[in-house]
C-alpha cells in the first residue's frame, strides 16, 4: 500500500499535469506556431495575379475601344508596383506584317500612356486557326494577401497561465497592413533599394565633425503660433 506522503506527492503531480494542460495554448489556423514575437503570428503572404488584355488585330491599327482598354491596362500596371509587359504577337497570323505593324502600335500606345519602352517586350506565340487573331498584352502583377482576421477564434481571454498572447493578437495589424503597402514587390524583396545620397551623407558628417548642427535649417514653413481664440 502507497503511504500517505506518497499519495499526497502523487496528487499534488496530477493537479501540477492539469494546471499545466489547462494553461498550454492550443494550435491555430493561419497563426505561426514559431513566431520569434507574438506580433509575427500572422504573416502576410502574395500571390501572382496576370493581367491580360486581348486585342484583335485591325489593319486601321488601334481603334478608340482597344486605346481605352489599353489606358486601363496601362492604370492597372501602374497601379501595382510596373512589372515587365509582354506583347505577344501570333507568328501564325494569315497576314504576318500587318500583326506585326499592330503590336507595333500597340507597343507605341503603351508607351504614350506611361509604360516605358524598357519595362515592354515583344514576343511570338502560336495561336492556331482563329477568325480573328489576338496581339495580347500581359503582365504579372503582385498581390497582398491578407490573414481572414474573422476566422480567427477569440479563445479564452482568461487563460493567463502561459503569458501568451491571444490568438487574434497581431491580426489586425498584418490586415491592414496588406491593404496599404504600396508595391506587394517590396514583401518579396524584389525591388532593389535606392542608391544612398551620398553627397548629403557627407555634409552631414563635416557638420557633425565641426559641431556643426546636422538637422536641416528651420524655415519660415515651420513657424507658428499658439492660437488665443478662447482666451479671456
């Protein structure tokens, strides 16, 4: 038979096993279970979206309706971040010069409405007997994603025991987030940095080097008053 201090010592192990489940936090969908800080449970993640428009090709060249389309393709591609264009152009077409005078326009076109010559390229492809052959332009934009923040389970706001944050902690913040990057690019790491104004650099460490002050001189712009309406 057990004695007394061994069962208390075995009781006292149960209820330490069951404060200890109670307190471990269970795992959650779309949350990262190694999270170096529980503001990176939630992590924003892209996806490719192509953007494609066909045009039929005309020997008159662009019509009114492919210019307006064209300017909303070319407001789309501005509007996430410019990736390269691609014109592709039917090597198979019945009438080979006049495709390629088309996509030539259309190239010109895109150039007119703001897509540099260097972010467009033209290529060929094979489009099979069609009654109307297609010059398509493309290009491969990048789009946030982010977390279903609703999904998310409150769980129990009490269950202190582990000193973890609760499973919606950092949600919100990744969800907004997604919503106002300006280039999804950058989340990738494909958009290289600026060149540093070197020249600026170094006026500031003569400045800092002579005991000079660093920050940039105060203009008129930055004055201002302290309001007296109210005052008595």
């Amino acid at each position: 038979m057990l004695s007394i201090k061994r069962l208390k010592l075995l009781a006292g192990l149960c209820a330490l096993t069951l404060v200890c489940a109670c307190a471990s936090k269970p795992a959650v969908q779309g949350a990262r279970i190694d999270a170096p800080t529980p503001l990176d449970q939630y992590q924003i993640k892209t996806h490719d979206a192509p953007d494609q428009v066909g045009l039929t090709i005309h020997a008159e060249g662009i019509s009114a309706a492919q210019h307006d389309a064209l300017a909303a393709f070319a407001a789309r591609w501005k509007a996430t971040g410019g990736a390269m264009v691609t014109l592709q152009v039917p090597t198979d077409a019945p009438d080979a010069d006049t495709a390629r005078s088309f996509a030539m326009a259309a190239e010109s076109t895109l150039a007119v409405l703001g897509v540099p010559y260097d972010r467009l390229r033209t290529v060929g492809y094979t489009e099979g007997p069609s009654p109307k052959p297609l010059v398509l332009a493309s290009f491969n934009a990048v789009i946030a994603d982010a977390p279903d923040c609703g999904a998310v389970p409150w769980g129990n706001l009490s269950a202190v025991g582990a000193n973890a944050a609760y499973n919606k902690f950092g949600c919100t913040l990744a969800a907004n987030l997604a919503l106002q990057v300006a280039d999804p690019r950058d989340l990738r790491g494909e958009v290289p940095l600026a060149p540093a104004d070197n020249t600026r650099r170094m006026q500031i460490l003569s400045n800092y080097r002579t005991g000079k002050t660093t920050a940039s001189e105060k203009d008129s712009q930055a004055n201002g008053a302290i309001s007296a309406t109210g005052a008595q």
